[in-house]
C-alpha cells in the first residue's frame, strides 16, 4: 500500500522471503525480515523517549559506532560492571576530572607508566604531600630539595649527600 504523498507499506508473504515494511516518504524505514531480523533506518533525527524503565539485553556481540561527538549524561549514578577484562583506548588525549573523591584500587598488581620510556615522564602531585604506604623499590634515581624519612633509611652504594653552603655540617652518619 503506498499514499498519495509516497508513504509505503508492505506486507511480502513471498516463501522464504518474507517481510513487513513501513516507510517514510522521505526515506526513513523499518523493515522485519524472513530471519527475524529487525532494521530502522532513519534519515533525519531520531528520538526514543521512555517514560518509565527500559531494560536491553543483547545475546551477541554489540557494535556502536559514532561518526561524530558522542555526550552521555547521567542524572544519577552510573557504574559499569564488567566480568571478562575491560580495555580503553584513546587516540588522542584523556582528560578525567574527579570532583569528589577518587580512589584506584587493584586485588593484584597496579601498573602506572608510559610505554615508550623516551617520551614522557610520570607526575604526580599532592596539594599537602604524597603519602605511600609501603616499601618504595626504585629502579632508577630519586631527585628532590629534600628526602626525608620518620624512620631508617637504608641506601646502597653510589650515595651521594649533598650539603647546601648556608647549612651549619654536623656529623652524618652512612651505613
């Protein structure tokens, strides 16, 4: 059945071929096919407004592909669950913002750094300090204006102390 304005209709019993269309004048269209399969194709903007709950479940792979900028707001808490291995990447820079608290944690090994060791540096800035918790095994130097420990401190070969010329020397002891 098509309208005067070219609305269209169809109802295609051919065997093996069946299918139920309804399309637009100006292009946009759902189509069930023979299989079960289910298409929407819309030409123009598309809108879903669900005045209650809406629930999906996909028994397959899920693709989605944004030829463009993609916003998701969340006017309420939002949390991810992932039982198999959960990977980002990102080809251009990434920015996050925490404007509560924040926290990483990790039941095994928890793994900073930058793949190639040439082209970058790890920063890390505390407002009042960094705490750490825990031994510090540093594979390469330590630079700072001042190192200090509230308990024993014990360095290998290759220590060097360097003593600022406006402090009076005492006595300093290297084990």
């Amino acid at each position: 059945m098509q309208t005067e304005s070219g609305h269209l209709q169809e109802f295609d019993d051919t065997k093996g071929a069946e299918r139920i269309r309804t399309q637009h004048r100006l292009g946009t269209y759902t189509e069930m096919r023979a299989n079960g399969d289910k298409v929407v194709s819309v030409v123009g903007d598309g809108y879903e407004v669900i005045a209650k709950n809406k629930n999906i479940l996909i028994r397959g792979i899920c693709n989605i592909t944004v030829e463009g900028d993609c916003v998701m707001e969340v006017k309420g808490d939002y949390k991810q669950r992932v039982k198999g291995n959960f990977t980002q990447e990102v080809q251009g820079d990434y920015d996050l913002l925490v404007k509560g608290k924040s926290s990483i944690t990790s039941i095994k090994n928890l793994n900073i750094g930058i793949l190639d060791q040439a082209s970058g540096k790890v920063n890390i800035r505390g407002a009042d300090g960094l705490s750490l918790t825990g031994d510090l095994n540093v594979g390469g130097s330590i630079t700072g204006m001042t190192v200090t420990s509230t308990g024993a401190m014990t360095v290998g070969t290759g220590m060097q102390v360097g003593i600022p010329a406006d402090v009076v020397v005492g006595t300093y002891t290297l084990a």
